[in-house]
C-alpha cells in the first residue's frame, strides 16, 4: 500500500474518448481547470455553465470538465465569456483521485460514487463514501489497490441525459 501525493496539479482529467466544447460561462464565476461544470440554473442562463457545487447532489446537469481556467464578471459578455469543456458523453472516460486518505478498492469497479471539492488541494475528487448523490462509475484501477489517495478511471454516470449518447 503506497500514498499517493495530491496537490492542485492533480486535477480531474481526461484520459480517453474525450470530445471538446466551448460553452459560454455565467456571470461573476471563477473555474480552474479540472472544474466540474454544470449548466446553470438562473433565469434565463440555462444555456450557460458554471461550476458544480463543492458536494453535487445530482448529475443531470453535469456538462464536464472545464479544460481552461476563466473568470468572469458580473456583466455577460457573450464574445469572451466562453470556456473550453472536456465534455462528459457516455464514451468519455476521466482519470481521478479517491477522497483525501481513502485506499482504493479492486471491488470499486462498477461502483457508484459521488463527488467533493478538495478545498485544501482545489481538486475535484472521487467520494467513496457517497452512495447516494452518485456522479462517478469506476472503471478501472490506475494505481493498485490499497493505495490512499489512488487513481481511478471514471465516467459520469448520466451524461446521455444531455448529450443523447
């Protein structure tokens, strides 16, 4: 059992089946890449994304993975307020961390877990510990099983929802 380091470096990522989109942003947000995005729910912005609260409660309206840092004001300005979005489609397969000090389990593969927001770290982070509000799928193992703080390979559960895959 080894523990694997984490620092802000070890943002949620792609890793395959990856396609790209650019979605304009709401207003007055901050996203760091490896954000998870969302589309927004104020009036007359549901076209727009912003970043997913620290705990989701839900995945249906998950968009991805921002791909880009952008930080936008508190006036829309259609031609800049854009950010480029690993998106979450039924094929799309992201690389993650397991919650700050949880080992990673072989008997996680096609198990469902939620996500949190490591605010220590500023990284989106699998959460073993959430069975209910489910985000993620495992896949696969990226480190060995055992190791604190491991690698999984996920996809979001639900992303047919918005993307029709």
């Amino acid at each position: 059992m080894a523990t694997i380091g984490v620092s802000s470096g070890s943002y949620l990522r792609p890793y395959r089946n990856v396609r790209t989109r650019q979605w304009p942003v709401d207003t007055s947000q901050t996203i760091r890449i490896g954000d998870i995005l969302v589309l927004s729910a104020d009036a007359d912005e549901g076209n727009r994304v912003k970043k997913a609260g620290a705990d989701p409660a839900t995945d249906r309206s998950i968009v991805g993975v921002a791909a880009e840092a952008i930080t936008t004001t508190a006036t829309y300005t259609a031609a800049t307020d854009k950010v480029l979005v690993w998106a979450a489609t039924g094929e799309a397969e992201f690389l993650v961390h397991c919650e700050d000090a949880a080992a990673i389990d072989n008997d996680d593969i096609g198990v469902e877990y939620g996500t949190v927001n490591d605010s220590t770290n500023n990284i989106w982070r699998l959460d073993r510990t959430e069975t209910t509000a489910k985000v993620f799928r495992v896949l696969e193992l990226k480190d060995a099983a055992a190791d604190v703080n491991g690698r999984l390979v996920v996809s979001f559960i639900a992303p047919e929802r918005l993307y029709h895959d």
